[in-house]
C-alpha cells in the first residue's frame, strides 16, 4: 500500500494494530483503576495474546528478510505464553498482575537490547531505537518489581506503563522497518 511517497507494508500495518491494542490496553487499565486488576485480566491478556501471535505471523511470513527475526519469534512467543497465564489462570490475585508484567517487560526490554546489538553490529540505521525502548522497559520493569514504587503509583498505573512501554516498542518496529529488509528483497 502507498500513502504519497510512503510505502506502508502490511507487517507495518499489524504492528500498528498491536501497538494501538497494547497502548488501548495501558490506557483503560490507568483510567479504570477502581476496579480490581483481576477484573480486567481477561482483556490485557487477550491484547497480549493478538500482540503475541502478529510478532510470531511476521515472523513466519518475514523472517528470511527481515534482520533479527529470530528475536521478534522470541518476543512473540513470550507475549503469546505468558498471556495464556491472564487469560486461563482462575487462582490468580491481584498482587501477582504487577510482577507478572514487571518480568514480561523485563524480559522484552532485554531482547530489544540485544535486538539493537545485532543492528548496530550491521550497521543499521535506527538500532538505538531499540537500546533506548529496551533499557526503558528494563528499567520501568525493575521499577513494578518494587514495592515502593507499586506502592506510591498504584498497581494499575505501573501496569498500565508497562503496556505503554510496549507500544512504543511496536511503534519504532514501524518506523525501522524499511531498513530492517534485505537488500535481495528490495
């Protein structure tokens, strides 16, 4: 597809999807913080599980062009995994929703750093992109680890930065695509 001079591709396309799902998703979890965080499992968990399975889609369709692909099935399966634990888990309570978001993000901000090390190794334009996302959800995942902070923000806040987080990350994924292509392809 074609917007003037812009080519948008359609793995672009479902990565808008689930940076608006993720960030739809840290929005109405900071707006509907009178309700329980058990309450409101169902939907973050199905947001990760859509955001999961489109990683792991362009993966399968893209993964002999695009550079670092093995690190977007990683995150994809991740995401899709540990979304099955909001959606099927009955026994869970509210306390554990932040430090299970806290490890996903920790997890994903570790693999977008190394995501920009294989860029920048390769000389790609845009790899601090992900540096900067990755050490960002490290950060803001060691922060929902810890109690004051959880504490003084509330549970639905830290979780609703955490999705937030992630949006950017689907975003700069957009934004870096076209030089993620190799050049056979072009």
């Amino acid at each position: 597809m074609k917007i003037g001079k812009i080519k948008i591709h359609w793995a672009q396309i479902l990565w808008a999807i689930a940076g608006i799902l993720m960030l739809s998703a840290g929005i109405f979890t900071a707006l509907d913080g009178h309700k329980d965080l058990v309450a409101i499992a169902f939907p973050l968990g199905s947001a990760m599980l859509l955001a999961g399975f489109i990683n792991m889609f362009i993966f399968h369709r893209k993964s002999h062009v695009i550079h670092g692909s093995i690190l977007l099935l990683a995150d994809g399966m991740i995401t899709a995994f540990l979304s099955v634990f909001l959606l099927f888990n009955t026994m869970i309570e509210a306390k554990t929703i932040p430090f299970f978001f806290g490890i996903w993000e920790l997890v994903c901000g570790v693999l977008k750093l190394i995501e920009s090390r294989e860029l920048r190794s390769h000389h790609y334009y845009g790899w601090h992109r992900f540096g900067i996302v990755g050490s960002i959800e490290i950060i803001s995942g060691v922060a929902s680890l810890l109690k004051p902070v959880d504490d003084y923000l509330g549970m639905h806040f830290v979780v609703a930065m955490i999705l937030i987080v992630q949006s950017f990350g689907y975003l700069f994924k957009i934004l870096i695509y076209p030089q993620l292509i190799s050049e056979k392809t072009r």
